[in-house]
C-alpha cells in the first residue's frame, strides 16, 4: 500500500530514547510513513517505496520530526476567555498593570464588568494589590481579576460592596480575605474567598465557550500540542464549565485534538457525589473527548501561603509560624475517596504542590491499591513544587506519574521573592524534584498549566533541561534537578500520552496514530541554552494537518 504522507531527510526522534531501544537520544530513524490516521513504516531510505503518485513528501531538510505534544494540566477554555478580556499576561510592573486595565475598560465601556486577569505577584508589595489601585483606574464598575497562578484575585471597592464583604465577613474555611491594618479586606481574595466576587461575575455564553475552546485550539496546534488533558471540567471560583463547548465541539468535529476531561471534585462535598461524576463521565464522553478522570485540588500554592506542608511556613525573619497550609479535602477521608474512585475506573488528577499534599496524595493511591490490587487508572499528581525526598521513591513502587510543570522551576521574583524564603533553605531545595524523580524510576509526563503560564511545551523543554528561564543567563536552579533533552521531550510525548490513556500516540512506531510535529530545526545539534529558540513548523493530528508555519 503506497503512503498518503511521507516525511525523509531529518532525524526522526522515536520517544523512546530516555529509556530504552530508541538509543541515547531517541533518534534512530530519518524516514516515516503515513497512511490514513496511522503511521505504516518507520526507518530509512527504504521507506520511500511507499512512495505514490499521490503521496506527499514533506522534505525535513534536517529538521526533527517527533510525536505530538501533550499537555497533561491545562485550562484552553478559561484561557481563551480570558485572551478576549482584560489580558494582563504582558505586565511586568504595577505601573504597566494598572495602565492596561485603565485602557481595556476606557476601550470596553459597555461592559457591565471588567474581568480577565493574569497579573503577576512580584509586580506588587509582598504579592497582593489594594483596592484602592484598581479604584483610581474604575471606580463606577466592578473589578475581578484572577493572578498568574489563579488562586487569588484582585478587586476594587465596588466589587466587594457588590459582594457585601465587609470587615465583619469571615476568612472562609478553604481562603481568606487579605486585610490592611484596621481589618478591612483590602481588595485582595486568596483562594475560597475569590468564589464570593468570582460568582456575581458575568458567565461567558455557550457561544463564547466554544469560540475560546477553538482559539485556544488554534494556539495549542501551533505550539505543537495534538492532545491535551483540560484540568478541570466543572464550575469553580467563576470558573465556566467547559464541557458543554466540548462535547460541541466533538460531535460537529471541530474538536481536532484528542481530550481527556478531568471532573472536578467539589471539595466543599463528600462520596456522596461520586455517583454524579459516574454519570458525568457517560454522558461527556463522545468521539475525541472523554472525561475519564476525576480532579481533587489537595492544597493551593506556595506563594500565598495554602500550599499544604508537613512544617510550618517560615516568617520574614526565618522563624516558624503557625501556618503550615491548607488541605482542601479532609486527609483522613481522602483514601476512601480515591479507592472508590479507582474501583469505578476513575483516574484520579491530583493538585499536590506542597509536601503535605505530595504525601497525602501518595498515601491515597497507596490506600487504593492495597484494596482494589494492580489497575490501569494511572493517578498522577501535578505540581510537585516541594516533595519530601522520603517520598521521591513512592512514585514507582506505587506506578503514581510525576506530572510536572517545568517553567516553575526557575529563579524569577515569584520564586526567590515570595516562595523561597518562606520555605528555608532545606525546603527550598525539595523544589520541583525532576531529575530526582526520574532516577527513582518514576514516569515523568509534563504540562503548562495554561493560562497560568505559557503553553510552549518548547519553553517548558527549555527550563527543564537548563532550570533557567528562556532569556535568562542564570543562576541555575537546582542543576541537580535537570534532564536531558531526550527525557524532556520523552516526559511532553510519551510521558503524557501515557496519563492520557491514548496508547496509540506518544511514540513514533509503526501502527502509531499519525499525530506528529516537525520543528523548525534538530534541537539536538544546537546548544542547550538556545532551546527556546526552537519553534513548530507542522503538526499533524491523525495524518492531517491542523497547523503550518507561514515558512514551512
């Protein structure tokens, strides 16, 4: 049978090079076939037998082909709602913030609130902005703005008058209201206190769900992305429910990427919901999405303080507070839960950033197999900003994936600012564990987290092999901790297909699902310091093409 594409003349990286018969890197071919939605032949120059006279031949003219990203922790819908709001993602600086959400609201007065988000923390005192900032740019509207990291927001007077919180609101049991010294809240919500503004805010249309889910599509395709798991399908903190857009999307077949759903856990509830995700996994599962797995946010993040840790946080001065945290879900409950999902055939999705929930996590899963035996529903916990190193060994012996996010694990203000020295030095360098966790034998598969950071799986490759941000000379954070471009690109493809479930992708082999991607160069021949440079040219999702750069 002669091949419909035909990819020669550029190595070709198998996903398999970090560990095993794919070589020191993984690149062992420099020839591929496809025909139909699957790969048919995989290796040299006798590979162009299969050429027809209707097959194309994409010339890689030393260019790397490999198997399509996945993204195995993002947000698109949230993310594409918020590309056509108050885009904040571009401020470096209190002054350029609060400049972009005067100019969006002067460009948007009929908008009845202004709403987006994405500022950074290290642009403010101590990471958390006033009310009164936001009052001298909208005073006659209401203003709810998410962070970078999504686990806090900003608003103004109107918006907590709007709210009715005032002095004598109390903190709720999983947040609280940052307050100025005579007890106000001071426009800052972390946690479960955004949900008191994020519910009054406008909901997007079904129409303006599924417009973000495509352009967030459009921008994955083109960063090389063919699958992705979405991190939370359900409603929180103002949050829409994606699933409508994609089951949309799926049944009218503009979904061209394969999906996996993760349902959210409504940790303010018990088991008694665990029926309800049994017949939300039926009902939202159709040709190229499924809602598979179960999300559970253990804890929050470490720059805010409800990261969950096994000691307490750390003052300005180094001694230890009172505070070691949030758990979100009650620890002693959470093996129940997990076991009863894994029974059902769930993949539990855990949020697990600090060592307490790291270990939480881990003893759920263990709880789980101890009384339902050996399973496929390969649980995975993402984040891991702080890991015990009693508990890097866990991963494997338990078959639990490491699913890391490895643009965090960098020197920037963020980190050295407002996480490291609250964390001190032994915990500081517990961070982002990757290099730790692969030679313990435990899988790795990687995501962006999009809209909290950039979903360039490229610029995430670059941090994880360099553990210094893209433009940055250093110093390197935690050198110990980094991995070699083949396990990087291993953790991106295989990694993630694996946490995915979608067998049939992940690797270039014969009999694969064609989805593909070239880059604009072989990464391997240039320097490490110059990964980010490196850019997408094609990708391919079952043999058709979803993306091409204008110079491919």
């Amino acid at each position: 049978m002669r091949a419909d594409l035909l990819f020669t003349g550029g190595p070709v990286f198998l996903s398999e090079g970090a560990q095993g018969p794919g070589g020191p890197d993984g690149r062992t071919a420099t020839a591929v076939a496809v025909t139909g939605d699957r790969i048919t032949a995989v290796g040299h120059s006798e590979v162009h037998d299969l050429i027809g006279p209707r097959t194309e031949v994409v010339d890689l003219a030393g260019r790397l082909l490999l198997p399509g990203f996945q993204d195995a922790h993002v947000h698109p819908v949230p993310a594409g709602l918020e590309l056509s709001q108050c885009d904040l993602t571009g401020a470096k600086t209190a002054e350029e913030t609060l400049a972009a959400v005067r100019v969006y609201a002067r460009a948007h007065p009929e908008r009845e609130w202004i709403t987006g988000g994405g500022w950074s923390m290290e642009a403010f005192t101590g990471g958390t902005p006033t009310k009164e900032l936001l009052d001298a740019v909208v005073p006659d509207r209401p203003v709810y703005l998410p962070n970078r990291d999504h686990h806090g927001a900003w608003v103004n007077s109107r918006a907590l008058e709007l709210a009715g919180v005032t002095r004598d609101t109390p903190d709720p049991a999983d947040g609280r209201f940052e307050r100025d010294a005579s007890g106000e809240p001071n426009g800052m919500l972390q946690e479960g206190a955004m949900q008191y503004v994020g519910r009054l805010t406008p909901p997007a249309t079904a129409g303006d769900r599924l417009a973000a889910l495509l352009h967030a599509q459009r921008k994955l395709h083109a960063l090389g992305i063919t699958a992705w798991q979405d991190a939370l399908v359900g409603a929180f903190l103002g949050m829409d429910d994606p699933s409508e857009a994609y089951l949309t999307a799926a049944r009218d077949g503009s979904l061209t990427a394969r999906v996996v759903g993760a349902l959210w856990w409504d940790r303010a509830r018990g088991a008694e919901q665990i029926p309800e995700l049994v017949e939300r996994r039926a009902a939202l599962s159709h040709g190229r999405f499924n809602a598979t797995t179960v999300k559970l946010m253990l804890d929050g993040v470490a720059e805010n303080g409800t990261a969950a840790l096994l000691d307490p946080y750390l003052d300005r001065c180094g001694c230890a507070t009172a505070n070691r945290g949030k758990s979100f879900i009650d620890p002693s409950r959470l093996p129940a839960y997990v076991t009863e999902l894994d029974g059902l055939g769930f993949q539990c999705h855990f949020h697990a950033l600090g060592d307490r929930a790291v270990r939480d996590a881990l003893d759920a899963v263990e709880a789980a197999r101890k009384a339902n035996g050996p399973s496929d529903t390969r649980p995975h916990l993402a984040h891991l900003q702080v890991v015990h190193p009693d508990d890097v060994p866990r991963f494997a012996h338990l078959g639990a994936t490491a699913n890391i996010q490895p643009l965090w694990a960098a020197h920037e203000p963020q980190m050295d600012e407002l996480t490291i020295p609250f964390l001190g030095p032994e915990r500081a360098d517990w961070q982002y564990p990757f290099g730790a966790l692969l030679r313990a034998g435990a899988r790795l598969a990687a995501g962006s987290d999009w809209p909290v950071s950039s979903p360039d799986p490229l610029q995430g490759i670059h941090v994880a092999v360099n553990r210094v941000e893209p433009g940055a000379a250093g110093p390197v954070f935690l050198p110990g901790e980094r991995l070699t471009l083949a396990a990087a690109l291993t953790a991106y493809t295989a990694g993630s297909a694996y946490a995915n479930h979608l067998d049939e992708t992940g690797t270039v082999r014969a009999g694969a699902l064609a989805d593909l991607v070239v880059l604009d160069r072989d990464p391997f021949a240039g320097p490490g310091e110059a990964l980010a440079e490196t850019k997408v040219a094609l990708t391919y999702v079952g043999g058709e093409r979803v993306f091409a750069a204008p110079d491919a």
